[in-house]
C-alpha cells in the first residue's frame, strides 16, 4: 500500500515553524528568538527611578531623605516571576547595615501586607526573593531615617528563567505529537490495515469508540426538548458563581484574596467543584438509568460509570474555556498552567469513577444511596476550602488535607493564581493518588462481584 511521506513531510514544514511561532508569541508576548535564549534581568532607568520617588531629595546623584516616610516605588516593565533584586548603593557619613524592606504586590497598588526584609551594605546588594507569584509592582523603603543620604548606583531585576526551561520541554513535545498524528492522518488507511492485524487493539478503538458515543449520546440527552439547550448546563453553574460573587464581594464587600478579583478566585473553585459534583452524581446512577442496557445486551458494564464521567467532560471543557475568558479579561491569562487545568481535571475524572463504581454498584440494592449522596456532598462543599480561604484555618490544615479534594480545588488556584506547578505540592499529590487509586481498585471489585445480580434487580 502507498505511503504518502511528500505530502506528510509538507504538512510537517508548514506546521513545524508556525507551532514554533505561536509557542513563542504565547510564552514570551513576542516573536523575537532571543527571548528563548536572552539573560532575564532588567536594570531599572534611574530617570524614571527619581520621578516615582516619594520625599527624597536628588543632587549630584545623591540621595537624601527628606522624612521618615520616604520610599521609592516603580512599576515593572514585564510581569514574571523575580528571583533576587540586585542593588548598588553606597551610603554618605560611613553608615552601614541600614535596614530595608522591598514590598511587592501583583496589582497596581503596594498594600503593606507582602515584603521582603534586608540588610544593605555599601557595595552591591543580592536581595534573594521570595515570591511565588508574578509581581508587578516594588517599593523600596532604603531608609527610615529622615537626613541619610546616599548614592545610587543602579536597581537591576533579575527573573526566574521558569519560561525558558518550559518553552524548551514543550514546544518539542507539542511538535513531536503534531509531526506523529500528521503522519498517521496522512497515513490513516495503512494504520488501519495495521490495527485490522491486531485484535487487541481493535477491541480496545471499539470500547473508545462506544463510550464516545454512549457520552455524546448522553450529553445530548440532557437538554433534549427544551429551547436553551446545552445553554442551561452553563447558565445553572454560572448564575450560582455570580450569585455568590454579589454576596460576597458587593454585598460583603470581601477583600481580594491573593492580591486577584474574588470572581476569579471563586471560579477557579467553582468551575472543578462542579466537574466533580456533576460526574460523581450522574455516575451514581448509571446502572439504573442505562438498566436496559444492563440487562438485555452484552456489554462492559464497568464502562457505564466512565460514560457519565465523559458526559460531565464534554461540559467542564465549556466551562474551563469560560475561565479562561474571565482570566484573559481580568489580564490574568495563565499561559502554560492550562495544562495544569488538564492535569486537574484528570484528577477529578479518576476520583469521581472510583468514587462512582462503589455508589453505583451500592445504588442498584439501595436506593436511599442517592439521597444520602446529597447530604454528603452538601458537607463535603463547606468541608473542601472552595468557598473560603484555607488559610483562615492554618491549624486545622492536617484536617482538611485528609480530603484530596484539597489537593485539587487548591491545585487548580495555585496554577491559575500563583503559577505554581501540579508537581509543587508533591506530598499532597501522593496523598490524592494513593487515596484514589484505592478507591479505584475496591470500587472496581465490588462492582465485579455484585454485577451478577444486576439484570435480577434492575
């Protein structure tokens, strides 16, 4: 049979390069290659230094502070991650180890709350920082002390090269997949001569393509006959966010957490929260609701819970693309940590089909099983630190980290908020994993052994 390499190898040329572009112009916000391979630092203009400065005295390059109060505050010309300010300095009247404070905010307004304490020597000074997130404003308060004076020799920011080290782990792993599934597009017939040839493949493409199906199916069911359609599986969600965010944020009137807008705090717990909810209710009752499947067809029935879970999927994908939006209007675009998204909605898919195969096996002998769920879940809402920050309850943490709902709610924050990685909290990754695939495993054979007595039942 033909193999058609011309025009893979085409395909490939176009594809490569602008893959390689479009990585670029979203991790950088330029089509410049030196910002793959440039040093990440920026030495601050000391023009615009003395126009932000607040009761300072400049002459002749020497500083002197006119009041207590005295600081000087700048703007950054980039937001990204800071690893240490460097400053050169040299104070007037022998004076050394003058005290000093560098406060940073993510906004546009320094609130007194987040700083980093130093010690500045004449000479130049490493200020090693200490933030987990992208900073767009700094204050420096290098005196407190009305009459010091001093000289300035420069302010250089050096940044985490976080961007750099990512662009070259996954733009090579974005092209690799691109240049595999271009080959067996291109290719598709002779892969499917191939498959035709291996019986264990073949039936594997079969059960994907029946829960594709079976979820499509079942997605669509949802909002057949009425007018709005797959619109009320948005709206419902949606209102709830904007209700709670009235409450709380205009009537309320509740302070920003993070230094970042309530809204998208909020949604960036919602959003997984209803993931969740949604796929470990609808999971629930699957047997009963496909029971003439169960009982008339030879079919999988392990596969039925994962169905549901798909279903669920379809709509946390709309409703993660309208977070996305909410951060790109806020100017908050997470950039790379959208496969933290990914990553966390994963997480929730396996915690919900384990969870899933033990109510649904216990849901087809009790049907109380689905109105005890919904206390349980009511609790676990409050008990999981969606609605309120969890640092409010610093010492009760070993409690509420037992739940690895935790590790995702927070997770997803993190990413969106902070910029951490799903791999920071590694302790509370084993946590999750290990509780999950437990419940995987004992769900998975409760419903082996029960499943016999589903057709009498149902």
């Amino acid at each position: 049979m033909r193999h058609y390499w011309k025009k893979a190898l085409f395909y490939i040329v176009l594809g490569v390069p602008a893959i390689f572009f479009i990585m670029l112009l979203g991790t950088f916000h330029d089509w410049h290659i030196r910002s793959a391979f440039e040093k990440r630092e920026y030495q601050l203009d000391m023009e615009s230094i003395v126009e932000l400065a607040k009761d300072y005295q400049v002459e002749n390059d020497v500083w002197t502070s006119l009041s207590d109060d005295a600081w000087i505050t700048f703007i950054l010309p980039r937001k990204e991650k800071i690893e240490s300010v460097e400053i050169e300095i040299e104070f007037m009247g022998n004076r050394n180890g003058d005290k000093a404070q560098v406060y940073y905010a993510r906004g546009d307004e320094i609130k007194g709350d987040s700083y980093i304490d130093a010690e500045l020597i004449s000479g130049n000074n490493i200020i090693p920082f200490s933030s987990s997130s992208e900073v767009c404003i700094l204050r420096f308060d290098l005196t407190s002390i009305k009459g010091i004076s001093f000289k300035l020799g420069h302010i250089t920011i050096h940044y985490v090269a976080e961007k750099q080290i990512l662009f070259w782990i996954v733009t090579p792993i974005f092209i690799l997949v691109y240049i595999l599934v271009t080959i067996i597009c291109v290719n598709r017939k002779i892969v499917g001569v191939y498959i035709g040839k291996k019986p264990a493949v073949k039936e594997w493409l079969m059960e994907v393509e029946q829960i594709y199906s079976l979820a499509y199916s079942d997605f669509r069911s949802r909002f057949s006959g009425s007018y709005l359609g797959i619109l009320w599986g948005i709206i419902q969600p949606m209102s709830t966010i904007m209700l709670f965010w009235f409450v709380f944020q205009v009537g309320f009137r509740s302070n920003p957490v993070d230094d970042v807008p309530f809204i998208l705090w909020l949604s960036a717990g919602m959003i997984p929260w209803n993931y969740f909810y949604d796929s470990w209710v609808s999971g629930t009752s699957t047997f009963v609701s496909y029971g003439y499947i169960v009982k008339k067809v030879v079919f999988k029935v392990e596969m039925l819970p994962v169905v549901k879970i798909f279903s669920s999927g379809i709509l946390n994908v709309f409703f993660n693309i309208i977070l996305l939006c909410i951060y790109t209007l806020y100017g908050e675009f997470p950039g790379y940590h959208i496969i933290d998204m990914g990553y966390y909605s994963l997480c929730i898919m396996a915690l919900s089909l384990g969870l899933s195969y033990v109510t649904a096996t216990l849901n087809v002998f009790m049907k109380d099983i689905g109105q005890f769920l919904s206390i349980v879940l009511q609790f676990l809402m409050w008990l999981t630190p969606m609605m309120w920050d969890y640092h409010m309850l610093e010492e009760y943490s070993w409690f509420y980290k037992l739940n690895p709902l935790h590790y995702v709610i927070n997770g997803y924050r993190e990413a969106l908020i902070n910029g951490k990685w799903f791999y920071s909290n590694w302790q509370q990754m084993l946590w999750f994993w290990g509780i999950t695939i437990l419940l995987c495993v004992c769900g998975k054979k409760l419903m082996n052994r029960l499943k016999v007595h589903f057709a009498d039942v149902l």
